[in-house]
C-alpha cells in the first residue's frame, strides 16, 4: 500500500467535509487511518483531522490526493530521509536513527521503502533502493546510514480487535494468584492453528524445562510438529542429556527428588560422552542418544541454536561460544517466525525479544514475576506472561492441543453443516453492504 | 435602511466565456442593457436602498456584477481573488472605491481564491460558503479565521450554477430558497441541517436564476419567471418584485449579481 498523511482544517464537522473526505477515500479503494482529530470548542472554533490515506499503487494514491485536495485536505510536507557516511567499521555516524521493532518506513525520493528486518536498537543503512536494519557489527566504512528522523515513518502495531483473539483478552500478565488453565487451552487452540497453516513455532528454553521434570512433554511437543526451533544455552542441552543418561538434572534424582550419589560428576560424563561422539547430532545417529529433548530435536528436524556464556562447563558440541556470531544466527533464524515459547530462560528470552518485530506473538513463562513482565513489556501489544513454574504450563499445554485436535477433527467431520452455516452468514452480510 | 453597490453596465458585454451561459456569438442587446438594469436600479431606491454606484471601467464588462467584488461585514471589506484572469483587473478597482469610503480593506492571501458575495451569504446562524467552479474551500478558513464566525463549506457540482448566490437566497426569517441539485449530498445535507424550514426550486424556475434574488426584509427583487417561487413567498409573508434579466444572465447573472450589501452583516454574532 502506498500512504500520505493529509490535514484538514476549518468548519469540517459542520460542513460534513471530513465523512465526504473518508467516504471519498473509501468509494475510491483506499483506506484511512485517522491520526488525530480536534473538535472545536465553540460554535465558531474551527476543528482539525489527520489522516493517514493509502492506496493499492502510488498513481492511486495520486488521483485520490487530487481529488481530497479539493475538498481542503493538504498533504504533509514531505521529507526525504537524511543520510551520512559510516565513519569507520563498527561506527554509526553521529545522530543515527535507532531503530523500534514496529514497521518502519523511510522515505527516498519519491518511494518508502520498508525496513527489513523490523528489529530494534539498530540503525539503517540504505543500499540503493533498499533499506536494512544493521547492528554495529554489520557496519562497514562509508555505508549510507540514516540519521535524524526526517522522513522516518513508524507504524505502530494495532492491538487485536478481535474477541477471539487470546493475545487480546489476556492483556498482557496472567499473576501467580490467578487461574491460568482457561489461557493455556486457549493457547493450545492457538499452536494448533499456527502449526496447520504452516507458521514457525520457536522455543526459547532454560534448563528449568529439565530440573522440574517437564522434558518429557516438550519431547512430546516436538514430536507433534509444534517445535521448529530450539533456542537455548549449553544447560538446557547438557541437563537433557545428563537425565536421559544418569535420570539427574545437576545430580538432582528426577524420580525421587533427592541428591544422587556422587551426582555431580553426572553433567561432566555427559558433556564428555557427546564430545567422544563427536556432537548431539552424531550421539543420536550412533544410537548413544535415544531420548530427551535433543534426541527429539534430531530426530524431527528441529533448529538448534546453543549460544554459551562465561559460566558454563564443557561446553558441550554445538554451542556457540562468540556472543557476536550466537546473534548473527539467532537473527537469521527469527525471520519467518509466528510465535515464540520463552520458558524459564531470562536472559535468552530477553536477547530473542530484542531481535524481534512487535507483530511477533510471544508467550513468556517464568516462576518469576520480575523476568515476565521485563519481557512483555516490549511486546506488550502481542505477548502473554505467564508467572508459574513451567511443569504445570507444558503439561496443560500439551493437553490443551491435544483437546483442539480432538475438537477439530469433530468439526473436520461435520463440514456440510458448517458450509451451510458458512453460506448464510455470507447472505447476511451482502444484504447490510446493500442498504 | 440596506446600502446597497451598483456599477452601471456601461463596458458590459459577452467578450469572453467563463461559464456555461456566455456565448460571444449571443451578444447582449446594449439598449435593452440599460433598461434592464436601470429597472433594477430604480426598483432598489424605491425599496428605500441607499444605492452607491462605482465607476465602471473599460475593458472589464463583469464589472457589473458587483457581488463579486468582495464581502462586507461591519467596516471590513474582503476583496475577491478572481479565479479568471479576465476578471482579476476589477479587483484594484473595488478596494479602491471601498478604501475611500473608509472600509479597512482586508485581503486573503493571493493564492486563495475567492469570489466575495458571489460566494459567501449569510443565513441563519452561518457564513454559507460555496466552493469548486470560482472559490477554494481553503479560502472558506481564511475568512472564517477574520471573522470569526461558523463558515458552512458547501461544494458546487452543476457547472451552470457556478457561485452559491446563483442556486442559495438565505431569508431574513432563518429560511431560504434553494435549488438543491446545484449542490452535492453533502452540502445539501449540510444546508439542510441548519435551514430545515427551505423551500426548494424546481429545475426549470432554478435555470431562470430566481435564487439570484436581492432580499430587503420583505420585499425580494428577483428576475421574472419563477411563478411557484414567488406564490410560495407571498404566502411566507413575503413581496416579490420580478424583473426582467434575460441581458444579464447571457453572462449568468441576475438580480443579486449585479448587487453588493454594504455591508452584508453589521456583525458575525447571531
């Protein structure tokens, strides 16, 4: 779509003049979005509208302005975006714009372009006719770079209007003290709809997933295909495979909750056993993984990003220990996201949230309040949090989509009826367009 | 008693086509000029109008139509920014006459145009304000903004009736007359909204430009014609005085057209 903003001024309430110019916007194809409206206050106040216009195609958009101008709406002065040359590798100019993660446009000559990806806290560099969101390590000397904020458009992601839609309803955080089953069913619904219409569901997991004892039901998500990628750090990994091989998590029995002998030692045997196999991969294709969440992964094709930190021990195969290039990947492996599942990982949660547009669905769960709301909060439009521990969330969740398969399927047998319900809903609505 | 401002049709011909009623082949007819407008002359004095006369100058035949010279309102005096260049040297001309009689003459900005009364009449508790064929709707803003007043925008769409006093007679009741299909649905709707008491004009009587009527409390000049009209008026209390106009609306115009009130309001407040 193509769009300019247009004002209105003068008596345009009394003289009908703004529904002729929205009528006229919409008789003609376009679309409007009302920026701003001031009514006056007495009888002899002038009042005031912004609208935002657009059009399938720029001449469209053109004819229509031709004809709004007519009826008093002037377009916005446009501005063209600045640019300055990159001062060195890893520089920005001074005054680079920084990016949000809504839709951005920028303004080159007579055309927007958008900016891809729409990720925040980066700066963007025009190539041609093209414009690029780049982090500091993609900045080579004398890139073009915008700077200011001339001719920077952003588009503020709308909150769902829809009733039905869950990201909607739960506005926002779910507390500890409040019933969750009904979201998390809801949520379920809502894989199951992602996943049948071809969507990419990421997990982003922390190794709490292992220690409480809910492997075996992401297992069982991965399985289903409700898992396309796995980001998490080297403990998810080495705790999964320490449990499928010595049944501890860090020397926690699983089965009966209590220290096992010597079970420390457990994660350095298991660390050591992948390393002799030569990776994950390579331990489930010799048959020396046979279970867990990383065998699953394998098995059903599922991305794995391991990125490291200075903490950790081994680290096992996989991991990628450069923070800088963990990014890169992780980056590269966000594009065709719907949703993500944050579960019990903050700091990996709030690294994928930076990198995300805010049309990306995420669910955070977290036992603990304070890592739940720093991560909606950046998403607050599109985003779930959940306080609990994630046993209980996985368990429900993985019967929620079990009881929206079941539902579906019944639906799936009864299309006659709903085909017929389909029809006249259709009839209905003709017949109010025709009034 | 109204003061009223004429300009004796000594230039006036059909020397050029702005509009779909001038033909140069269908000239007017000097002598029946004269009469004609002297008839409306002299119909305005006996009303008890108080009628200046500007001078008329060569080279600019639409000079007559005085309602286009600008609008008045107490001591102020707006000038008209003519859309067509023919008519833009009457402009100069106007100020002058209206400066020495000590109006403050205040002009909109040169790339607004707009064209005085011919454009702008008030009725009932509003400024009603044509615009498309000769006035901009961004013009509309302008006055309101320096008179302070409500300005109802109202856009034109039959190119014959091409200024709101062509097709819009406010009355001094917080009626009018109007012939509606000069107007879009919105505009109709608009004027509707604070006039619903209107009377509306047939096509055939509209295309006689009897809303393009002088209105001095009950008595209405008017050109001959529109029969219906006038019958309703009597019976809203009202006198007509129909006059012959067929010369003047060879260049589309007639009674209120050829008159500018001086001013048209003492004041905006209602």
């Amino acid at each position: 779509m193509f769009s300019e903003t247009v004002e209105l001024r003068g008596h345009i309430i009394d003289s009908l003049i703004l529904p002729k110019v929205l009528d006229t916007i919409l008789t003609s194809g376009g679309s409007f979005k009302i920026g701003e409206v001031k009514i006056g206050q007495n009888r002899a106040d002038q009042s005031y509208a912004r609208v935002e216009v657009s059009a399938p195609s720029g001449e469209a958009l053109d004819d229509l302005l031709l004809r709004l101008r007519q009826h008093g709406a002037e377009a916005l002065e446009k501005k063209e975006a600045q640019l300055a040359p990159a001062p060195a590798d890893g520089v920005f100019p001074p005054e680079f714009y920084v990016t949000t993660n809504q839709q951005t446009f920028v303004r080159l000559g007579k055309d927007e372009v958008e900016v891809r990806p729409a990720i925040m806290d980066s700066g963007i560099a025009i190539d041609g006719n093209t414009a690029r969101a780049v982090r500091f390590y993609d900045v080579r000397k004398g890139d073009q770079i915008v700077v200011g904020h001339n001719g920077v458009r952003v588009v503020p992601l709308q909150r769902s209007t829809s009733r039905t839609d869950i990201f909607h309803f739960i506005n926002t955080s779910v507390s500890a003290e409040r019933p969750k089953i009904a979201v998390i069913r809801e949520l379920g619904a809502e894989l199951v709809r992602i996943r049948n219409e071809g969507g990419n569901i990421l997990v982003v997991g922390g190794p709490a997933i292992v220690h409480t004892g809910a492997a075996e039901q992401l297992e069982q998500l991965i399985t289903r295909g409700f898992v396309q990628r796995l980001f998490a750090g080297n403990g998810l990994a080495v705790y999964d495979i320490e449990s499928v091989f010595f049944g501890t998590s860090l020397g926690m029995d699983l089965e009966r909750s209590a220290l096992s002998d010597r079970g420390h030692e457990n994660h350095m045997r298991a660390i050591n056993t992948i390393r002799e196999a030569g990776g994950i991969t390579q331990a489930v294709e010799k048959k020396v993984l046979t279970r867990g969440i990383m065998h699953a992964c394998v098995q059903h094709g599922v991305d794995i990003v391991l990125s490291g930190s200075i903490r950790d021990d081994g680290p096992i195969p996989g991991v990628t220990t450069d923070a800088v290039e963990a990014q890169k990947i992780m980056r590269d492996k966000l594009q065709d996201v719907s949703i993500v599942l944050m579960m019990g990982s903050m700091l990996h949660s709030i690294a994928v949230s930076n990198m995300l547009s805010a049309a990306v669905k995420i669910v955070v769960v977290d036992i603990d309040p304070a890592a739940v709301s720093k991560i909606t909060s950046q998403q607050s439009f599109q985003s779930i949090g959940l306080v609990t521990d994630v046993e209980p969330f996985l368990r429900e969740l993985v019967a929620g989509i079990t009881a929206a398969e079941t539902k579906q399927e019944a639906s799936d047998s009864s299309t006659a009826v709903g085909m017929t319900e389909t029809a006249g809903v259709k009839q209905m609505s003709d017949g109010a367009a025709a009034k | 008693m109204r003061d009223l401002l004429l300009c004796p049709p000594d230039h006036y011909g059909i020397e050029y086509e702005i509009n779909p009623w001038m033909s140069r082949a269908r000239g007017a007819d000097t002598p029946m000029v004269q009469a004609q407008w002297r008839g409306l002359y002299e119909k305005l004095c006996s009303l008890k109008a108080n009628v200046s006369l500007v001078t008329p100058q060569p080279k600019l035949p639409d000079m007559v139509f005085t309602a286009n010279a600008g609008l008045t309102v107490g001591r102020r005096f707006i000038p008209s920014n003519f859309r067509h260049q023919e008519r833009s040297g009457e402009a100069p001309f106007f100020a002058k006459f209206m400066e020495e009689r000590g109006y403050e003459i205040v002009w909109l900005p040169e790339n607004l145009y707009f064209e005085g009364e011919g454009d702008a009449l008030f009725g009932a508790d509003a400024l009603f304000c044509g615009y498309k064929f000769r006035t901009d709707i961004n013009s509309h803003r302008a006055v309101a903004d320096l008179l302070g007043c409500l300005v109802i925008s109202v856009e034109l769409v039959d190119p014959r009736f091409y200024h709101i006093d062509t097709c819009f007679c406010p009355l001094p009741d917080g009626g009018a007359f109007w012939f509606p299909g000069a107007f879009d649905e919105y505009g109709q709707r608009a004027i509707r909204d604070r006039i619903p008491d209107i009377i509306d004009v047939p096509e055939e009587e509209a295309t006689f430009f009897c809303c393009n009527a002088v209105v001095l409390e009950r008595d209405i000049v008017l050109p001959q014609g529109p029969d219906k009209l006038i019958a309703k008026l009597r019976d809203r209390g009202y006198t007509c005085h129909p006059l012959p106009m067929t010369e003047f609306l060879k260049a589309g115009g007639a009674c209120k057209c050829l008159t500018m009130f001086m001013p048209q309001r003492e004041s905006c407040k209602v």
